[in-house]
C-alpha cells in the first residue's frame, strides 16, 4: 500500500485530535469537578459548523468570524472543547462577582471555576497538538458557533473551537490584510 503524504497528514491530524480530547478531559481542575466536555467535527458536521459561523458574521457583523469560517473549511478538523453551565455549588464564593452561585445561576453567569476549568483544559489540549507539530488555532468564533449548532448538551454555553491543518505552512497566521487575530 502506498500512502499519499495528504493522507498521511489528514490522518495524523485526526489521531492528535483524539489526544487533545483525552488531554483536555484529564487536565487538572481548579474544582476537582469534571464539567468539560469535548467533541471532534470531521466532513459534513464540520461544513455546516463554518456555514453556522458565515451566518454568525452576518449576524454580528463581525468579518474575523467569515475569515475564521474559511479557516475552519480548510482544516481536516475541529476539536471543540466546551464547559457546562453547573455553578460549583459554594455558598459564599464569590469569585463569579455575585454573592452565591444561585444568584450567578439566576443571573445567568458563568462560574470562575468552570470557565478556569476550560482554560486549563484547551491549554492541555493546544499543548498536544503542539508536541505533534500539527497547525492549530484556538477560536472562539468556532466554539460560538458550535454552540449555536447546539451540537453540545444544553447547560454548554461556553465553548472554544480548535481546528487542526497540516501543511507548510500554517493558514492561521498572515490571514489577509487588516485581519483581526483572536
């Protein structure tokens, strides 16, 4: 069998994507309380996760998220790594900006502790796929979109989205002029 260098790079891209969802889901919590969740978009689900993102920048009149969409189209995926919305549960925490987590629930705030959680866990992730040397880019844009999808559970409000490509050079970097880099 003779595998083509595309292939080849498609596949190693897919397998990483596998250990940045292991590595995000065992990175250390702040709360001890496992509340990330992650998903991998290939194919189809990851083409209508850009069209969701195109229908975004309309929306919000925003071009990074069109130019984000485009990066998304070229990539062979997308890891998407999200928090549930469960407050930690602490009476007089505070961290959040409100007295309690029934008034941040009430609210509807997101916990310091979970959205840490999230932060720690697409650092974990990021790290994998830069030990593998595969391109990546962590963006919101993505997670928002996905979210919009409601391709997660329905307490998932905060999401980021990580798209993987392998090639010479990397297409998250010198995205046109005047792009904005988020």
């Amino acid at each position: 069998m003779i595998k083509p260098m595309e292939a080849a790079e498609r596949d190693a891209a897919l397998r990483v994507a596998d250990l940045m969802a292991a590595a995000a889901r065992t990175a250390p919590k702040g709360s001890g309380k496992d509340k990330v969740i992650t998903m991998i978009l290939t194919g189809e689900d990851k083409a209508a996760l850009a069209e969701e993102m195109r229908r975004a920048a309309s929306e919000y009149e925003e071009e990074f998220i069109a130019r984000d969409a485009g990066n998304v189209d070229d990539s062979h995926c997308v890891v998407l790594i999200g928090v549930t919305g469960q407050p930690f549960g602490l009476t007089n925490c505070g961290m959040c900006g409100f007295a309690n987590c029934g008034e941040m629930k009430k609210a509807g705030a997101n916990c310091a502790f979970n959205i840490t959680d999230l932060g720690i866990a697409i650092g974990s992730a990021v790290s994998v796929a830069a030990d593998h040397r595969i391109d990546n880019r962590v963006m919101y844009s993505a997670g928002r979109g996905a979210v919009r999808m409601g391709i997660f559970p329905e307490d998932v409000r905060v999401c980021y989205g990580i798209p993987l490509f392998t090639g010479a050079k990397s297409i998250y970097f010198d995205r046109g002029a005047g792009s904005v880099l988020l």
